[in-house]
C-alpha cells in the first residue's frame, strides 16, 4: 500500500501504472513476435516463401505409399503423406513441419459428412501448399486442384493396382460424375454390392487415394518442368450463376434452384 501511496503522491495512478505495464508487455510481446517473423522469412523454404522446393516423384512409388497410408489415417492424410513423406527425405523443411496426420479428418468427405472426397481435398492441399496459393500467385496449384476433381469426377476408378493388394477380389469399377465422396462410394456400392464396412469397400478406396495420388505427382512433375497445362473446363459460375458441380440433375432431379444471375 506504502508504494501505492507513493505512486499517488508523485500525480501517478495505480490505473495509469497497469495501462503503462501492459503497454511495455504489449511492446515486448511485439518485438519478440517480430524476431519470430524475421527468422521465420530468413529460412530457406520458409512457409512464407513459395513455391516451396520440389523434386520430381515417381507415380507409381507415391501411389503405393497412399495405398498403404489409407489404412492407418484414410484416404486425405494418405495423400497428402504420399508426396510429403518423400520430400521430407528429398528435401528436408519445410516438410519436415508439415503435420500430414492433422489431416485425418478428410475421411469420409470431412469427418464422415460425404461431401468432397479427401483424397481430392489432400491432393488440393499438396499443389497449393507447394506451389502456393492463387493469391500469392500460384496459380498452377488452383489449377491442378480444379483439373484433379474434373479428373476424378470422369475417371473409372478405382484405376491404379497396388503389387501387394490386401484384398484379393477383383473390384469393379465406377465413374462418379462427381468429386463428392457420399456420390463416388455410394455409386460402387451399389454396382458391386458391398456394404461401407466391407474389406472391399476400404480396399476400394485406398486404391482411389493411390490413383488420386499417382495423378497428382504426374501434374506435379509437369509443373516441375515447365510443361503443365491446364486441362479443365468447368465453369459453374459462368454456366450456372452459382458455385456447383456438373452433375445438378442427379441429386436435384425435383427441380435444381434457379440463383438470379448478374446483369450483363
């Protein structure tokens, strides 16, 4: 209280004392969050810099690492380890930080929900974080992504046969009109037969991750060098009015809601 009496005496408030205390910590706090900032940017491969470095992958090598990835965190994360698991050996940092495994919740089209396929969301994930983002110029990436669901959507998968399969049957193929995993499994469900906890059902899928996978290190290896072209022609917005699929009639076949369109 006596120190606090004294503060007073000398025309300074213990209110004035903690705004200038906060002040100071808020001061330090920055410069400190500041020095992070400098040597973060001062790191070569820095998360702040890209396109981050790649070495050209072999397909088929990154498939097989997705087809056996899927059965420890599923089809998204088994993507996205196929490619970084290898560049973390290749390269070192950046990838090396990189949390694949934070990544398990795309199974299932985002924790169970069906909606886009983690295997697209894991390869969209990979161009764009290695290329970078459309902001920041990476143009390249956006395009993959949009490529790889338009790919995948007229793709009959599964397409790509691992050399030590853990389920012996032959398993048919689907195309699924549609990057949407709830469409994608739910049509080769019903054409084979299977149920979702079926051993071929899961075998069904981690052969897709390994198709997905082969396919992006394939445009990936093109970016590499020099000779990837953009291949997509999906256009909602400028056909539609509205962010969408192609497919709209197999799942709004009552009526597909009519958005009011821009004036020209």
């Amino acid at each position: 209280m006596k120190n606090d009496e004294n503060m007073e005496s000398k025309g300074v408030s213990r209110r004035q004392m903690m705004i200038g205390t906060g002040a100071l910590a808020a001061s330090v706090a920055m410069v400190q969050f500041g020095g992070l900032l400098k040597s973060a940017e001062a790191k070569d491969g820095s998360t702040e810099k890209w396109p981050w470095p790649y070495e050209k992958l072999d397909p088929a090598k990154t498939a097989e690492i997705a087809y056996e990835e899927w059965y420890r965190v599923f089809c998204g994360a088994a993507v996205i380890n196929s490619v970084f698991s290898q560049l973390r050996e290749k390269v070192g940092e950046p990838y090396k930080s990189f949390p694949t495994d934070a990544f398990v919740f795309l199974e299932g089209g985002m924790v169970g929900w069906g909606t886009v396929c983690g295997s697209n969301a894991g390869a969209a994930i990979v161009a764009n974080t290695i290329i970078g983002p459309r902001i920041a110029g990476g143009k390249e990436g956006h395009l993959i992504t949009d490529d790889m669901f338009q790919w995948y959507s007229e793709a009959s998968m599964p397409i790509f046969a691992p050399k030590k399969p853990k389920v012996a049957t032959t398993l048919v193929k689907t195309t699924s009109e549609s990057p949407l995993c709830h469409v994608s499994v739910g049509k080769w469900m019903k054409a084979s037969g299977y149920h979702i906890g079926s051993p071929e059902r899961k075998d069904r899928c981690a052969r897709v991750a390994a198709s997905v996978a082969y396919h992006l290190v394939e445009l990936l290896n093109d970016w590499k060098d020099g000779k990837y072209v953009a291949t997509g022609t999906h256009s909602p917005v400028k056909d539609f009015g509205i962010t969408a699929q192609m497919n709209c009639m197999e799942c709004h076949a009552g009526g597909v809601p009519t958005p009011p369109m821009a004036k020209k």
